[in-house]
C-alpha cells in the first residue's frame, strides 16, 4: 500500500494529478495552495487543507505522505520543490495516468507528471518535474532536462534533445534529431525543423523566430 500523497496546487493539474492518483489506487490527502479564498473547501471532494508552507501538514510529508506539485509556473514549481528537498529531505513523486506508454527501455526521473495518451519511447531519458500533456509523443532515444513543459498532442521526434525549462505549446512537430536549447519557447502548432539556440522563441511552420 502507498502512502497518502499531498498535492501542492489546487488548479488545473493538481485536479488532474489527483485524478491520476486515484485510478492508481493512491489516496489524496489534501490540497495545499497559497490562495487563501480555497482554504477549507473541498475541490472535487478533497479538502485545501492550508498553504504550502503549513507546517502542521508538511510534518505529514517524508513520513505518513508523499508529495506532488502541480504548477506550471516554474518559479514556483522550483521553490516548493526546493522547500521539499531542505525542509522535509524529499523529492516529489510522479504522477503517471495509467493510459500513458513508458517503455520498459527508458528512465524518468521523479516529479513529472505525465498525462493520458502520452508515449515515452524506448531509450527515451525525461529529467524531473517536468509536464507531459495529453498524447504527447518522446520518440527514440529523445532526452528532456528539467522543468519542460510539452502541450497537448506534441509529438516529439527520434534522437532530439530538449534541454531544462524549455516550452513547447500544443500540437508542434519537431522533426528528429534536433536540440531545443534551454529556456527556449515554442509556439502553437509550429513545426520546427532545425535546432533553436537557448532563450529562443520560435513560431510557425516552419519554425521561424520570433523578433523581440
């Protein structure tokens, strides 16, 4: 039996993560979230117990729970995770819905989640705290750093690399054998077809940049 998980955001992906959590037969103990209006109330019958800092329910984590955080704004997403690791010598778990493909050939590190319809291909390396959404697709051998975002229906070529806090919108193509360099940000439905430089962003098809 896994323990109870605690789920560090009450919006978007934190009610999906929750949902993942509780088909894999994983209890969700509470919300934790900073807006103070959710305190107390319940988000799809699981209670925002306080903000992310309430000791009283961090003491829980690393013992009695286990952790998740569900946020996509990076900075956040890194000052929890950090708070994690220093206050309670923990990294947070991954949230894998139970329609995902991961390839017995493959490594994942620990904070993702990874949602419906997502396939991670043989040789496939994804780092930690990164967020896989809907049939997302890793190909071959694709190597994805840290804090990545992927939108909805991505399909990510055979032997790319993605490096750490990069943005990828929903419905790009990004053809094999291409680096996404870190921090870089890619549009909507764009179709990248040769490797962008760190900080870039890019947009359309094919990928152009886009003039600050």
């Amino acid at each position: 039996m896994q323990n109870p998980v605690i789920i560090f955001g009450a919006n978007a992906i934190g009610r999906m993560a929750k949902e993942i959590f509780e088909q894999n037969e994983v209890v969700v103990y509470g919300f934790l979230d900073d807006d103070k209006n959710l305190h107390g109330h319940e988000i799809d019958e699981v209670t925002v117990l306080g903000a992310t800092d309430d000791d009283g329910f961090l003491k829980l984590i690393g013992k009695k729970c286990e952790s998740f955080v569900a946020s996509d704004d990076n900075r956040l997403r890194k000052s929890i995770t950090k708070m994690l690791n220093e206050r309670r010598h923990v990294q947070p778990v991954n949230a894998i819905h139970k329609k995902a493909f991961l390839a017995s050939k493959g490594e994942m590190g620990h904070g993702n989640f990874v949602n419906t319809g997502v396939i991670i291909s043989v040789g496939a390396k994804l780092g930690h705290h990164n967020i896989l959404n809907a049939a997302v697709i890793l190909g071959v051998n694709v190597q994805v750093g840290d804090y990545v975002q992927i939108g909805s229906g991505t399909n990510i070529g055979h032997e790319v690399v993605i490096e750490d806090e990069v943005f990828i919108g929903a419905g790009v193509t990004v053809v094999s054998g291409v680096k996404v360099g870190k921090g870089a940000r890619v549009g909507a439905g764009s179709v990248v077809v040769s490797s962008i430089n760190a900080g870039e962003t890019v947009f359309g098809n094919p990928a152009q940049k886009v003039k600050s």
